[in-house]
C-alpha cells in the first residue's frame, strides 16, 4: 500500500501552483486548467465531487452581466470554490463593498 501522501505528487501539486498564479493570457490559463484536470483525474472521489453547497466568487464585466440576466447562464472555465462562503467572501482581497454576492 502506498503511503497516504503519494495521492499528492510533484506533477499534482505543481499543476496546482501553476494554476493558482495569476495570469492574464486567456489560453494559458485554459492550458493551466486542463493541466490541473488531467493530473487531478486520479485523484479519490473525495477529492473531486461534494454534495453539498458550493461557492465561487466572480467578477462580471457588463457583458457578462446581461448574459447572465438574458441567458441565465455563463461561459465556464475551470475555477476555484469552496465550501465555505466566508472563504468564497475574502478570496483574493474580497468582493467590492459596492458589489453584492449572488448565492445561488
């Protein structure tokens, strides 16, 4: 049996810091992204699905705004969430006080 760590390796945990680093570049975040997924794709269920709520924070452009509100829905990338709204709240700095927190 491997030890319990062996489930986080080098090519993992290095997916991960890639990914977490800001970037700009569109389509190296999306290559960041499907790096993570594939290095995460072996990972236990317990680690890759939850059942209860789950939250993310964004930030929309005015464009983004009115598809949301015509289409009700959003182009999707891979993104950070969490379990828990006060991590969801503060993450990055925070949401803008002149902002509100949609939970849906």
């Amino acid at each position: 049996m491997p030890p319990p760590d062996a489930e986080f390796g080098l090519e993992l945990l290095q997916a991960i810091s890639d990914w977490q680093r800001d970037c700009d570049d569109r389509d190296l975040r999306a290559r960041r992204g499907q790096t993570l997924k594939e290095a995460a794709a072996n990972l236990p269920v317990r680690y890759r699905q939850v059942t209860g709520r789950c939250f993310r924070q964004m930030s929309l452009d005015s464009g983004n705004l009115w598809r949301l509100a015509t289409e009700t829905e959003l182009p999707e990338a891979i993104s950070s969430w969490s379990t828990s709204f006060e991590v969801v709240k503060w993450f990055k700095g925070g949401v803008p006080r002149h902002l509100h927190i949609l939970v849906f």
